[in-house]
C-alpha cells in the first residue's frame, strides 16, 4: 500500500509509549543477538577457561547456533508486529483520529 | 590469536552463557558453568523452535481467507460495531497464541530457569527478565483485550468463535471485509 502524507501529526501518550516500547523491542533483538555472537570474543579473553585441547565442532551444533540466528528477525518481526496491531485497535475501538489512524497502517504494512 | 578458538561451538554456547553473567569474567564454578552452557543450549534451540513456529503461524495467515460475519445474525444478536471489534482483537491476539503457543511457552521456560538460576550461576538477571517480558508474557493491553471479550454476551462470543475458529487471521484484513475499519 502506499503511504499517503501525513502533515501535522502530533502523536498522542499512547502512540508515543508504542513507538518507545518498538524501540526497546528492537534493542532487545540485538540483546539476544549479541548474546548469541558478540560473546564468542569475551570468552577467548576471559581469563579463567582452561584451554581446549581437543576441538569438536559437530554439524548439529552449526546447525543449532544458524538457526538461532535466523529465528531472530521472526521474533523481533512478530514482537513489533503485536504493538502495532494493539494501536491499530487502539484507534478503531475508542479515540479516533484519522491522522494517527493512517499512521499506524503505514506502519504496519510499510510504504510501497 | 588462535582462530580455532573463534570456531569452536564450546565457546560460542560459552558465550551465551558469558553475556548473561553480570560481568565480563565473572568468576563461576566449573559444575555451574557446564550447567549455564547446558541451559544456554536450550535457550537457542527454544529460540530456533519460536522463530520457526512463527514463520509457520505466519504462512497460515498470508494464506487463508478471513473471517466474514454475517450482518443478519450481527444483528440478530445485538452486536455493536464496538463488540465486533473487542471480538475480533482479541480473537486476533487468541489465536496467534495458540498457533504459537508451544514454542512460546518453551521459550518463556527455559528463560525463567535461567532467571531462577541466577545468584547460582552468576546470571545478569536482567537481561534474562527484559526477553521475558518481551518475548514470552501478554501485555496488560492484551489482558484488558481478554476482559473486554468476556463481558460480551456468550451468545456473540459462540458466535464469533465459530466463524473465527483456532486459525491465527489477519487483523486488518478481517476489519475491513468486515466493514468495522474506521479510516
């Protein structure tokens, strides 16, 4: 869908606290991303690992750790796709407003 | 810097378990730590689990027809513009749960062991309570979503959930075919 413009929009408490919280969803993606990858460099210099003789990468664990990778944008997607959905409702059920109203449609569907 | 070190699936589910102690180092037993990089484990393959699920549940969305109510019957039972909508968002919500529920609930499991594990082994708690809150527990708006759906007569609710079904569906798409959407 495309976007229409929107001037004068002046988001509301409720849209604002939204937004704040996609923002923090989408921190806390890379959270878990970074738990997943950043880590491999804290624990080469942690100082209390005795070090590996025998070094096993096994195909199942690769898989594993691919996996969790890639479900990470799914769960991010899906958080940030139930707040938009709750202020689409929002607008629908109680306090309309056209201009907010069109703004969260865009967001959920992007401009294209 | 030995590369092989970079490459070994010890140290990248060692990591996991490193982030979430409350510090880079932190001192934690060797017993502890094989049970950190154990549960560290199953939180990636919960998280695999989900993520898939949700693709899964997704699909089903993209895919099937929404719900259409029929306006007699609307009105045969008293039905609001504002009760359809309450039924409609919350069945929304209800049933991408239940498509997703399984891999959710796991997830949401593992994450709290490892919260209720975390003076033992050293866990930065509140790493672990940020994803739960996030990823694994229904906001207050969503509860409110529920209760609003249990005060509608039992007749509209046997109603809506005949059309609706278990199916997860799309919220705006069901709106508009329904003539609720207020642009």
């Amino acid at each position: 869908m495309s976007c229409p413009p929107i001037s004068g929009l002046k988001l509301d408490t409720e849209s604002k606290d939204a937004i704040g919280r996609i923002t923090k969803n989408q921190n806390l993606a890379k959270l878990l991303s970074a738990s997943l990858t950043v880590g491999v460099f804290n624990s080469i210099f942690t100082k209390n690992k005795a070090p590996v003789t025998a070094l096993n990468i096994t195909q199942t664990d690769w898989d594993l750790y691919s996996k969790a990778m890639s479900a990470l944008p799914n769960i991010q997607k899906r958080v940030i796709q139930k707040e938009i959905d709750m202020m689409i409702i929002h607008y629908q059920m109680g306090k309309y407003d056209h201009k907010h109203v069109q703004f969260w449609k865009g967001m959920k569907y992007g401009c294209k | 810097m030995d590369v092989s070190k970079l490459l070994s699936p010890r140290y990248i589910i060692l990591s996991l378990a490193i982030v979430f102690s409350a510090s880079c180092g932190a001192a934690v037993d060797a017993g502890s730590e094989e049970v950190l990089e154990h549960l560290s484990r199953k939180i990636l393959k919960a998280t695999a689990s989900y993520g898939e699920r949700i693709e899964y549940c997704d699909k089903i969305v993209a895919s099937s027809d929404v719900p259409k109510f029929d306006k007699e019957q609307l009105t045969k039972l008293k039905a609001s513009r504002e009760d359809v909508v309450a039924a409609v968002a919350y069945l929304t919500f209800n049933n991408y749960f239940l498509c997703e529920r399984n891999e959710r609930l796991g997830l949401a499991f593992y994450l709290g062991a490892m919260e209720s594990l975390k003076s033992t082994l050293n866990v930065d708690s509140s790493s672990v309570s940020e994803l739960q809150s996030a990823v694994s527990y229904p906001s207050i708006r969503e509860l409110n979503l529920e209760l609003d759906y249990l005060k509608l007569p039992q007749s509209q609710r046997d109603y809506y959930e005949s059309i609706v079904g278990d199916a997860p569906f799309d919220l705006m798409r069901t709106l508009k075919k329904n003539s609720l959407i207020r642009e």
